[in-house]
C-alpha cells in the first residue's frame, strides 16, 4: 500500500509538472505573438482611388442575394464624377433556384454589376469554389479584387474603401473581420466566440510576422497576387480553403495587412443548426494541413497545450495539490482572459464576456473533435 502511495503521488508530481510547463508555454505564446494584438493598428489612405472588381461566388443563393448585394453595389466609392469606381462580379454556380433571375433583376438597376454562369453540368478545371473563383477573377476587369459572400452585407457604405486601401499602399492582401449577427443559443455564442478568438489568432500572427489565414467572406488582393496562389500545388486539391491558401502562398509578414476598422466588417448569419455547423468546420479544419510547417507547428501546439492546461487541471484537482493548481490555473487563466476581452472590444461582439470560462473549455472539445479533419482529404462541395 505505501508503495502505492508513494507511485501516485510520483505521478502526480509529474503531471503537475507538465501542468505548470504548459501554463508557461501559453505565457510565451501570449508575450511573443498575441501581445502584437495590442499593438496600434497601421492607418493606410487612399491618394489616387483606382478601380476596385468585388467577387461573390454564389450557388442557390437567392434570398442573400436579394438582400445583401445591393449594400455592396451602393459602396461610397466613386470617382470625380460621383459614379461607382467598382464592378461587382458575381458567379452564379450551377444554382437551380431563382439565383439567375435576382441577378437580372439587380442587373438592370446598377449598370456596375455583372455576372456569369457556370451550368452544373459542365466539366470543371478546379473544385468547387476555386472553379467559380477563377471565372470571377478572369472576368473581373481591375488589377484590385475584394472577395465576399452572398451571405455577407458591408457594416457600412465605406466597407470596400477600407478594405482595398493597403492595396494602395503597396499591400498584396488585406484581410477584414467576417462578424455573425447574435442571436440566442448556445450555438450562436460559442460560433461568435470561437470568431472573435480566430480573428484574435490570425491577426496577431499575422502582425509577428506569421501569417497563416484569413476568412474568405472579408478579403482583398491583387489580381496577381490570386494568380501566383492559383497556380500552387495545393490549389487544386481543395474544394475551398482558398483564403487560406491564398495566405500560406503569398502572403508575408510585409504584404499583409489586418484590417479591424468596425466599418469594415462583413455581417452575415451564422449557422442555425449544429450539423449545417459541423459540416462547415471540416472543410476549415482541411485546409490546415497546408500551412507553412513552422505555423503549423505553432498553431498546433498552442492547441495542445491548452488542452493539457484544462485536462490535467481536472484531473490534479482531484489527485495533486490543489491549491497549487488553483492558484496556477488563476495565473493563467487572468492573462488569457484579459485578451479576449479586448478582442470582443475590438470585434465589437457583445454578451461574450460572462461567457470566457465556459467558452475556453468548449475549445478544448472543439480541438480535440475537429482536429482529426486537418489530416482529411475534403472531398466534398464548397456549398
């Protein structure tokens, strides 16, 4: 029985070991890149306004498009003359509602938006919504592109003149926040959480000198720029992913900006249902096996060990010194959540904070049920 005893409590002076090791490596990661999130954003000014192609691919899509595309075609970005400076481009793929008729309709009521069709039918060069992408991007008349979606609205009438003005300024890619309206349910607060905790991730990377992703319903590019991302390897592999592999492509730590001006926001709705939910995070999580490895490695092992931080927390609680862990978890957990806070401050998402505790348990269950779709081949439809 004493060496029973003495057997457990060596154990548990291991994992409590590996609980404070991992507590301190989540202190590296919030001192040497999420502190970057704090850092005063860059202001970039349009001298000289050129001409800006935005793109929505859209398939049976439309409602949305009934609803929200005319808040893109009435963007405040115009010339001397007060006419729009832009082209709206939209792909109608293979859609068999009235997504066709919408666009005709809109069509004869702004004379700056265009659309192309691509029958289901049809044999396709690329998958999914890389095919309707590239139709979008060859049709497309400027050397600026700003990327949408048919579900998405602008926050404001300057949404495209905030979005394409690092493009002015030298920039390759701009990358925005895509914001989901709040509703009640669970469901919609862990969706916006775990929103606000991505734009949290991938803008601090991104401002360190990493980046690895952005969100395809707020982006802006160089035609070029989509170009050189079209014609990698792993383009052709995915039916969507393409704002992340536009990012682990082209982007570095000088060509990229982050945009997180309220007015540059895209709202959309989030998903109503867990399965819709599910089913749209495996196509995330399928991209990721295509960033750079150094990210990769990064991101992975942010999500490693802040699993272990809440799986060894429970389990020293009942087995190790618990007021040791208690004051440990304190440390850790005060910092995290002080970021957060400013996140949802700076993403203007609200009713979250009450919510901080039970929401970063819930990512370590999102990790661990998600994280086997990073190593899966995505043979599924972007829609």
């Amino acid at each position: 029985m004493a060496s029973l005893c003495f057997l457990c409590g060596v154990i548990a002076q291991i994992l409590l070991c590996v609980f404070l090791f991992s507590i301190i490596v989540q202190y590296g990661y919030i001192f040497r890149i999420f502190s970057h999130f704090f850092f005063p954003a860059e202001n970039y000014r349009i001298v000289n306004r050129k001409p800006v192609s935005v793109i929505i691919c859209a398939r049976n899509e439309a409602e949305n498009l009934r609803k929200n595309l005319p808040a893109v075609l009435s963007q405040r970005y115009t010339n001397e003359t007060g006419n729009p400076l832009f082209e709206v481009v939209v792909v109608n793929d293979g859609s068999e509602d009235d997504t066709e008729m919408v666009l005709a309709e809109l069509s004869r009521q702004y004379g700056h938006l265009s659309y192309v069709n691509i029958p289901h039918d049809i044999d396709r060069r690329l998958p999914g919504k890389k095919e309707a992408l590239r139709k979008g991007a060859s049709t497309a008349q400027y050397d600026y592109l700003l990327m949408t979606d048919a579900d998405c609205t602008p926050a404001s009438e300057h949404w495209l003149e905030h979005m394409v003005s690092p493009l002015h300024d030298g920039k390759a890619i701009s990358a925005g926040y895509g914001k989901f309206r709040q509703e009640a349910g669970w469901l919609n607060t862990f969706i916006r959480w775990e929103t606000v905790h991505t734009f949290l991730q991938y803008s601090s990377y991104a401002r360190a000198g990493r980046p690895y992703m952005a969100v395809g319903r707020n982006i802006a590019c160089t035609k070029n720029a989509l170009l050189q991302a079209q014609q990698s390897e792993a383009w052709a592999k995915l039916p969507s992913g393409d704002d992340d592999l536009l990012i682990n492509t082209v982007a570095t730590k000088d060509n990229l900006a982050i945009i997180s001006d309220p007015e540059a926001f895209t709202i959309s709705d989030a998903k109503q249902t867990y399965a819709d939910w599910v089913a749209q995070k495996q196509r995330h999580f399928s991209t990721g096996k295509y960033y750079r490895p150094a990210n990769w490695l990064l991101v992975g092992g942010y999500a490693v060990v802040h699993a272990l931080t809440w799986l060894l927390f429970f389990l020293l609680l009942v087995i190790g010194d618990r007021e040791t862990v208690l004051i440990a978890m304190a440390l850790r957990c005060l910092p995290v959540w002080i970021l957060w806070k400013e996140a949802a401050k700076q993403t203007h998402e609200k009713g979250l904070t009450l919510f901080f505790p039970l929401m970063d348990i819930g990512w370590m269950i999102y990790n661990f049920a998600f994280a086997p779709f990073v190593l899966w081949k995505n043979k599924q439809q972007w829609k």
